[in-house]
C-alpha cells in the first residue's frame, strides 16, 4: 500500500523497528495476537513499513498456545540485533515454561543492550533472570500473590503496563494493545496510535497509570460507597482480617447493619464474603509457589493448618494438599 499524502508526517528515511516475539510453551494468544496486529495495523495506516517481526521458540520448535494451537517460529535461542525488541509471550503454567536455557539467552541478551520486556505472565520469567531487580513490574492480577511471595524485591504494581528504562511488562489480556499503542505513540506521534486504536476498535486507550480490575462496584455489579468501602479493606488485609464490628466502625454502621447490606446485595454475610476472598488468595498462592501449606495458610489469616483444610474443603470441596498435589508448581 503506498500513501503519498503522509498524514502522520512521517519521515521518508525511517528505518523499521523489529520485534522478536519469543512464545513460552502455553503462550496467552490473545497477548501476542493484539501486540502484532497493532504493528501490522501500523504499517497500514502509514503506508509504509514501520515495524517487522520475527518469531522465536525453544530450539526454533513449533510452540503450542494457551488454546492449543501450535505455531511454527523463525528462529530458535540467536543472537538478535542490538536496536531489536525482544518480547517474551507467557502464558499458563509459566513456571515449566521458564527453562535454564531460556533465562540464559535472555541475561546474554539483556546483556548486549536489547530491549527487553513481557506479555502477560512472563514477567515471571524476567523476573527469575534478574531482568527486573530495582525496577517496576507488573503481571496479570490473578498472578500477583504468587508473584510477591517469589520475589520479594521487585515493585510490583497493579497497572495495565509498566516500562522502566529498558524493561517492559503488561498485565495481559488486551493490555498488549495498550503497550503496542505506547510504543508507537512514541515513535511516531499520537495521531497514528489513535489512527490505529480506531482500526481496532479500541475506544478507551490506557496508561500505566490505570488498573488493571474493575472497581469493585463494577466487579460486584452494586453501587454502594460503604459496601465498596468494607470490600476494599477486605481485600488490603488478607493476612490479618479485621473484624466485622471493626470494619462497621470504619465505615459508620452497626455490625448489624453491615450484615444486613451484604446480605442485601450479595446474599452473604461479610464473615463468609471474607473468607472466600482469603481462600481465593490461597488457592493462588498453592497453585502459583512452592510455600508449604502451613505458610499459605499463615499467609491467609489463619491461625491453624487444621482450620485452614477445614473452611478449603468445605469451599472447593478437595483439601490444599491434593490442591497443591495435582495443580501446583511442582506438579
């Protein structure tokens, strides 16, 4: 497609930017399919090439996505050009998929100055490398227990993309577009990331100053300021719960009165609603880290092991250690 108006103003002599996608084994498709057709999509509205891409696998095998389709690669475990951007596609059970192999390509990478970053999980394995020591990152939600408890050091935030320096991370999902979008932005100009973001449908282009959840009234499909309030702090204190008295008292209402508004909108007592949240987040931790279950069960405000397996079973019906057992990290 040739464009001799040039909308975006975009210099005759510019050089493409090329990507190399590297897809971990379970890699999220949707994140490497948005990231790419930003790009692709790119090129289109300018008339011209501005970026190309290559991608990349284990020994230059096929790789097979999250949904199970497999992909053929063009290059295996090489030495890239310095001015590429190296992207590594994480996906399901990101731990396996983090090889030695891997974690040394990208340290020797890294090393020689490419610009490295993560789609959706793979911050992990940024992480595992020693990619993002002293930098900010961020990963999926549902991954970001585990991802603490790992590594401790980093400073993990809960946006839809990070870039620090020379490092970059999203949270997944359509986030790849939000950073696709970023990259572009910058290169060459807002016009053609909107140009772009319209191509795509994409009324609402984020930052990396917005979350990546919904609020919770969206998330909980109710508008009320002190239900949202209590849930908040819900949420901030797994590891120490706060009493229901104590969190009617911070939001100005009798105990009685807060059981009445949970039971009103989400047909539950707030004591019940705190304990699904709580074994939500040690569902994560058992299947996301190697902690014991004893440290799981600490990390989730509970005083006992024997409790913690008593209120697990009770909730998804099998207990942590067979959790752990069939679906956990080392499994």
């Amino acid at each position: 497609m040739t464009n001799d108006i040039n909308p975006f103003a975009i210099a005759k002599d510019t050089k493409p930017k090329r990507f190399v996608f590297f897809l971990m084994n379970e890699f999220t498709l949707l994140c490497f399919a948005a990231a790419i057709e930003s790009l692709r999509l790119a090129n289109r509205m300018a008339g011209k090439e501005l970026y190309q891409w290559v991608t990349a696998g284990a020994d230059g095998e096929p790789v097979t996505c999250s949904v199970g389709t497999s992909f053929s690669v063009d290059i295996g475990f090489e030495d890239i050009f310095r001015d590429d951007v190296l992207v590594v596609c994480g996906g399901t059970n990101v731990k396996s998929a983090t090889t030695p192999k891997l974690l040394n390509w990208l340290r020797r990478e890294s090393r020689r100055g490419v610009l490295v970053g993560g789609l959706c999980t793979a911050a992990h394995t940024l992480a595992k490398a020693g990619l993002l020591d002293g930098r900010r990152a961020t990963i999926h939600w549902e991954n970001q227990d585990g991802f603490i408890e790992d590594f401790e050091d980093i400073e993990l935030t809960r946006s839809v993309f990070v870039i620090d320096n020379n490092r970059f991370t999203t949270a997944g999902g359509t986030a790849s577009i939000d950073l696709m979008l970023k990259f572009i932005g910058q290169d060459h100009g807002a016009e053609l990331a909107n140009a772009v973001a319209d191509q795509l449908i994409y009324s609402s282009i984020r930052t990396d100053q917005d979350a990546q959840r919904l609020s919770v009234p969206t998330r909980i499909g109710v508008r009320h300021p002190k239900l949202s309030q209590v849930i908040h702090m819900m949420e901030a204190n797994i590891e120490e719960p706060i009493s229901p008295s104590a969190l009617a008292e911070n939001v100005g209402m009798s105990t009685r009165q807060l059981e009445r508004l949970f039971r009103r909108y989400l047909d539950r007592s707030p004591k019940r609603y705190y304990m699904e949240l709580r074994l939500q987040k040690a569902r994560n931790l058992l299947m996301q880290t190697d902690m014991s279950v004893i440290n799981v069960a600490l990390a989730c405000g509970f005083a006992s092991p024997s409790h913690f397996s008593k209120c697990y079973r009770s909730h998804y019906e099998t207990t942590p250690y067979r959790e752990r057992g069939t679906q956990g990290p080392s499994a």
